[in-house]
C-alpha cells in the first residue's frame, strides 16, 4: 500500500516518482496533473521548438515554439476518446480520464527531456552554417538540422513511452496486456502526431514566407508522401 | 499406580507393504479458470440492468460480461434497441467525419449511407449467424443473437467515434480519395475485429461445439460489408445520383479506384 503523495513540486521529483506514486497521482489527482503536465509540455516542447525554429529567424522560433506544444496536446486529444476504449479491450480496466491523463504523464516526461536538450539542440543550431538565399531543401545543412532536431525527438518519445510502460503495469498483472495498450497507444499517437506534425509545418524552415500554418499545411498527408517517394525509389 | 503408568507401550508389528498397483493414467488436470470460463451473472455487477445508453457503452467496453448477461434476461429487447440506436448515431457521427472529405451534400449522404450500410449488413447476416451457430451446438436464442449482433455493431461504432478525429485531419489534408478509402478501411477493420472479439466471446457461453461456422459467418460478414461501401458508392466522392447506377464487385471498384489515384483523379 502506497501513501497518498501531493503531486511533486518540481521538476526532479516528477521524474523520480516511482511508478506507483505516479499511478496514485492519476488516480487521485488528475486534474492538478493534468494542468503540471500541460504546463510542462508548454514549457519543455515550447523551447525546444523555438530552437528549432531559431535557425530561421525569431518569428519562426515563436511559431514552432506555439506549435509544437500544439502537436503534443491535440495529439492526445485527439486519440484520448480511442486511446480510452482500447485501454479496456486490451486487458486495463482504466477510465478516459485516466488513460488520458497517462498519455499525458508520458508526453509530460517527453517534453521534459526535450526541454533539458533544448541547450544542445541551440548549440547545433547555433554551430549550422545559417540559412542563406542560396538554401535550398537538398542543402546538407537543413538536412543535417532536420535530422539532428528529428533524432532528439525520437529519443526523447523513447524515453516518455518507456517511462509509461511500468506505469501501466500498475493497473494489471498480465504484462501482455500493459504491452499491448502501450503499443495500440504508442501506433495511434505515431500515426496522428505524424499528421498533425505535417498539418503544421513547417517547423525548422520552408521556401515561403514565415507563416503559423504553410500554405501547403492541409495539402496531402504524411503517409501518401512517404509511400510515394518509396514508390519512386522503388 | 496409575494403570496409564503401568501402560507399556508396544509397537505393533510393521505389515509388509504391498506391492504398489501399477499407476493408472492420469487424467489431465482441469484448466485454470479463465475470465470466459466462469458463468455469466456470477459477478453481482454482471445482474445490474442496463437501462440507457451511456451504460451500454461503458459495459460493452469494460464489462461486456454485463452485456451478455443482460441479453438473457426478460426483456432484453429493450437493450438491443438502446444499443442498435447508439450505434446508428455514432455511425451517424463517423459518417458526417468521412463526408468532411467531400463537403457540400456529402455532409448528410456519407451518414446516410454508413448507417445505413451498417445496419442493412447487419439486417442480412443475422439469419445465417443464427443459421451457424446453431448447427455449432449454441444454445443462444435467437433474441440474443440479436443482441451479440447489435453489440458487435456498437463496439464498432463507437471504436469508429474513437478514430473519427484521426479520419477528420486526414480528410482535411489529402484530396487522394484512394488514400482515404484505404484509411476508412483499415479504421473500419480494426473496430470490426474488435467487435467480433465480443460476438465470439457471447457465443462461447452458449455451449458451442465448432468454431467452423462462427468463422465462416465472419467470412460472410465481411465480404458483405464490403460489397455494401461498394453498392452504395460513392460514400467519400461525389456523385449526381445518389446510388450508383452501374453494378460492380467491390475488387474492381477498388481498381478502379487505385488506378484513379494513380493518374490524379477521384473515382465518382
């Protein structure tokens, strides 16, 4: 039996919470979870994103900062009706609220590593050749950016959907069933994050004006490009 | 002296241990019991009466023991109704997501077919659902193959609902009507397995013999609904008339499809 914890006061304690005291914070307090969450995701995607977009210049920096934060959140809005439903047929007898308060504990921890490598990510930015009138989308710079910047991202959802994994085990003894939720969960946030992420575009730099949304934002989908550069390849 | 002191006592004579009878076969120990093997209604929470919708939902999600066990009471019409009305409304809902793709008067003629399509699948597979598992030994009453039906079509809508804001941004994004079909599809086969997860687990209640004909009748039910998206086309495109007026077999409405995806175009 575990005591009932305040939720933590910063931002260690929040990563060295066991996963049971976590499980008892979704349980007992989840809408001062939600909003530390929130408010962390806001903070820690929000800065590493206006890294990302600093390459550019600062009104980029502004708008990737907003957006993507904004990917986060509506991601987890956006499947929490559906990431709430397969909890229970996966074998995890866990609410709406809960589920969607841990996916939101897990994009917290994400957004968490992504802000503390927020100073590395500026110090690539920083050491890349700038963005000049010759730039173009094949410049070895921008490539390297996007893959730099795309490489802390993944490691930094690594990390949030490992982190979630024995937190999900406290509402079950099957571990199958924990597995199961964390991958239906972790396939449905890949495949609307990537969407959105494409919706919201451009993050680090395009050939137009800097704008919120690109025009090219609700032009085809993430998925029919990738299939078609690898039919192309193919 | 106390006669207990004067009691000596002698051990009696060890008898010579037979020959042990040869050990007989042994039979195979009963399996553990599962969540599938123990009778419905032995949960006190498996008898509380569903009497609206949003409990037909959180039961079919989280306890669809409770469900199953309801539909062989007295009066479970009046569960098969509240379940086959949400599904209808959150096919209605998936219908006006997937007619976003469209716009203009696909905004009412997407739902009205999906429903539509939905229920009349439905309509024409539960005689040989019923047909099937009778011939697999089930027990079932017709009434409650009703109801593991229409409990399959609920959990499948609402899984849809689930998908709804995921279908809704792709809609807004892409004009690949082929792409979207294909995205339609996969949503639509997801909620159905899942739905035929429960419809299987009602019917291993009911003392069936054979899996065979559950597992054709899915087989069924599945070409069915898929001939239906093809029948009542176009549900994503636009049209002049409300049903097409040439026939075709689903396959070659998806060539046609991907072929129209392939030079740029929409397949009406």
């Amino acid at each position: 039996m575990h005591p009932i914890t305040a939720i933590p006061q910063s931002v260690d304690a929040f990563l060295r919470a066991e996963p049971p005291t976590i499980h008892d914070w979704v349980m007992r307090r989840q809408l001062l979870l939600t909003a530390c969450c929130v408010a962390v995701v806001v903070v820690g995607a929000g800065s590493y994103g206006a890294v990302m977009g600093s390459w550019r210049e600062p009104m980029q920096a502004l708008y990737t900062g907003l957006k993507l934060p904004m990917v986060i959140l509506l991601t987890t809005l956006g499947n929490g009706w559906l990431n709430g439903m397969l909890a229970p047929l996966l074998g995890l007898n866990l609410t709406f609220r809960q589920s969607l308060a841990a996916v939101l504990v897990s994009f917290a921890v994400t957004s968490i590593v992504l802000g503390a490598l927020s100073p590395v990510a500026w110090f690539i930015v920083w050491n890349t050749p700038p963005l000049t009138a010759g730039t173009t989308v094949t410049s070895p710079e921008y490539g390297f950016l996007q893959l730099t910047l795309a490489v802390f991202v993944a490691l930094a959802g690594l990390i949030g959907n490992l982190r979630l994994y024995p937190l999900l085990r406290q509402w079950t003894s099957r571990p199958a069933a924990a597995r199961n939720v964390l991958l239906a969960w972790l396939a449905g946030n890949l495949f609307l994050g990537s969407q959105i992420c494409w919706v919201l575009r451009p993050f680090i730099w395009d050939v137009h004006p800097v704008q919120f949304i690109g025009p090219e934002g609700f032009h085809g989908n993430f998925f029919e490009t990738v299939f078609n550069a690898l039919w192309r390849l193919l | 002296m106390n006669e207990f002191n004067e009691f000596k006592p002698v051990p009696p004579p060890i008898p010579p241990v037979p020959p042990m009878p040869p050990c007989p076969p042994q039979a195979p120990l009963p399996p553990p019991p599962s969540l599938g093997s123990r009778p419905l209604g032995e949960d006190p929470a498996e008898r509380v009466p569903i009497t609206h919708p949003v409990a037909a939902i959180d039961a079919i999600l989280r306890h669809p023991r409770r469900v199953m066990f309801q539909l062989r009471q007295p009066r479970a019409e009046r569960l098969i109704l509240i379940m086959l009305l949400v599904s209808v409304g959150c096919s209605v809902v998936y219908g006006v997501v997937a007619g976003t793709f469209s716009g203009g008067p696909q905004l009412w003629i997407a739902p009205a077919k999906i429903s539509m399509g939905l229920m009349i699948s439905a309509f024409i597979c539960l005689p040989s659902l019923y047909i099937f598992t009778c011939l697999s030994g089930s027990q079932a009453r017709l009434v409650e193959v009703c109801g593991l039906l229409s409990g399959l079509l609920l959990l499948m809508t609402i899984l849809l609902i689930g998908f709804a804001p995921v279908a809704w941004i792709f809609s807004q994004s892409t004009d690949a009507i082929a792409w979207m079909g294909i995205l339609h599809l996969v949503f639509w086969f997801i909620a159905t397995a899942f739905g035929v997860r429960f419809l299987d687990a009602g019917f291993s209640h009911s003392q069936v013999r054979s899996r065979a004909g559950f597992n054709t009748w899915i087989i069924i039910f599945l070409l069915v609904a898929v001939q239906m998206t093809t029948a009542l086309r176009p549900i994503l495109g636009k049209a002049d008339t409300f049903l097409p007026q040439d026939k075709k077999f689903f396959l070659a409405h998806w060539g046609d499809c991907l072929a129209a995806g392939d030079h740029g175009g929409r397949v009406r």
